[in-house]
C-alpha cells in the first residue's frame, strides 16, 4: 500500500492506540495469486476500494494492561471495498480496553485485476496475517493459543471461511510457512455466510459473480464447511436487518451445533446490519458485554498483565 495511504489513515488514528504501525503481508516480489498486473491504491468515502499491497494494522496493548490475546479484525463492505474505520479501526480500540491485542487485516479484494483466483486472495491474506501475529508473539506479549478473528459482514464471510477452509493456500516458501494460521476462536458480526438463497447479493456478486457453479456455491456456503475443527463461535445479529438476512447466522449456528463446536448465538431485535458499538436501541446495547463475558469465560481473556 503506498506510504501516502497508510500515513493517512496512521494520522487520523494517531493518539488513539498504545504502538499503531501499517505491517504489509508478503515480502516484494513473493505475493501470491499474483498475475503481474499493476493495481493501485484507491481510498474514497472513508472507505478502501483496491488494495494493492495487503497488510493489517496493529493495535498493540501496553505489556502493563497486556492480556496476551489478539484478535484478527476483517472489516466488510461487500467484497467491493473495506469499510475499515467502523468495522477495523474503532473495533480494535475497543478490543484495548479490555487488554486484546488487535489487528485490522486490509484484504485484497476479489473483484480486483492483479489476482489469478479472485476467490482466495482474502484467505490467503488472512493466513498470512495470523502466521505474522504467531511469529511476533514475544515481541507483542501474546500466547500464540489465544489468537482469534472477526468479521463484519462481508468481513464475516472472510471470517468464516478461515475457520472452515484449512488448506493452506498461502506458503511462499520462508520462515513462516511452518506457522500455525488457525484461528483459536471467532466474532462474526450481521455476518455473511452463505452464497445460497439467503445470501447478501452483492457479497456474492463480487466474490464469486453472479454466473458461479453449484459447486462454487456450496464450496463458499460456510454452513456446509463446518467441521469440528472450526473453533468456538461467537455471533451477533440483528432481527431487523435488511442488507444480510439473519437466516446467515442461524445457518452458520445449526452447522456449528450439528458438530457440536462451542458456540453462542444472540439475536436481538433491533439493531440493523452491522450492529454499532454504542447507543443501540434497548437490549442491543449490551452485545460488547456479552462477547467480553464470553472471551473471559471461555478463557480467551485472561487477568491483565499477562504473565
């Protein structure tokens, strides 16, 4: 990503986080799924619409406050672009106050020329990501079996794909291929899940297009993905949402039951698509709280410090 891009967005943040910094995925010249083509950055609307060096920020916790988790945050959008304010930047904030390392992954896009299978590009950034958070674990104060990730949205589908997909699609050949990039456990927020009949058109339209196969379909219908590998599941949706229909969650949900992997599911009333962090209307409001008592009593917080 050009350095004007994520100085900008570093500048907007700047204050807000203990140690923030743009760290890139893939070493020059070893990107893969890669077909020579030039893509450039595009930023517009708060929103990010071509990523052409993929990377994450970090949103690293004081050693002080440090509970030794972290969180790969993977913001919607649509598969079109990332909405990465709401759904990365201010989620990690939040993940701080409760002593969560975090880190907002910027995915390249599917509908996007440089890429040679549009489809793994964000699965394969995904794995590179968790395999760099594992590899700094002592420089960032994290137990490398408390790693998790979220997705909003689209963000979701991303999401749920790297907790049911476990081929490794991003080896490259160095160090860090012997590192492990599943997640320990998972936030999926007004996610999207399937590409079936209650998916989000355009999150299909760009992720796979409208002409797919079957077997596209069902290979990235993530209620058919399940397996009792996939790790224990937290989600969140709203029954008034109009974008991503709630039936997404109830899916992923009955798949997660069905190989009996620990999960929680709330559905609340009111809410919208991509539920906000504060001033929700009534018992929306208390989604955060449920998912910190969930990470503390499933053991993915611990006391703070971390020792």
């Amino acid at each position: 990503m050009k350095k004007t891009l994520f100085s900008f967005l570093l500048t907007l943040f700047a204050g807000t986080v203990s140690a923030q910094d743009f760290i890139p995925l893939w070493p020059e010249g070893k990107k893969p799924n890669f077909n020579g083509k030039t893509v450039t950055d595009s930023l517009y609307n708060d929103r990010i619409w071509r990523v052409g060096t993929p990377g994450m920020y970090s949103f690293v916790v004081p050693k002080s406050e440090n509970n030794g988790s972290a969180i790969l945050i993977c913001p919607g959008g649509g598969y079109e672009r990332l909405s990465y304010l709401y759904n990365g930047f201010n989620l990690a904030k939040w993940y701080n106050t409760i002593g969560v390392n975090a880190f907002v992954l910027i995915y390249r896009l599917p509908h996007q020329s440089d890429l040679q299978n549009r489809q793994l590009a964000p699965l394969q950034d995904v794995q590179r990501a968790m395999r760099i958070i594992r590899s700094n674990a002592a420089k960032w104060n994290i137990k490398t079996n408390k790693v998790g990730i979220m997705g909003t949205s689209a963000g979701g589908h991303v999401a749920s794909t790297a907790i049911t997909h476990f081929d490794d699609v991003s080896a490259i050949h160095d160090a860090l291929d012997t590192v492990n990039y599943r997640a320990d456990f998972a936030v999926l927020l007004s996610p999207v899940i399937t590409m079936g009949r209650y998916t989000h058109p355009g999150s299909r339209k760009y992720f796979i297009g409208p002409d797919s196969t079957k077997q596209m379909i069902e290979l990235y219908s993530n209620e058919l993905q399940v397996s009792s590998s996939t790790p224990p599941t937290f989600l969140v949706h709203a029954l008034n949402d109009s974008t991503v229909s709630v039936r997404n969650s109830y899916l992923f949900y009955g798949a997660l039951l069905d190989k009996k992997v620990n999960a929680s599911i709330h559905i609340f009333p009111r809410g919208g698509h991509g539920i906000r962090m504060d001033e929700n209307p009534g018992s929306t409001d208390q989604w955060l709280n449920l998912l910190e008592a969930w990470l503390k009593e499933m053991e993915f917080v611990t006391p703070i410090p971390f020792k």
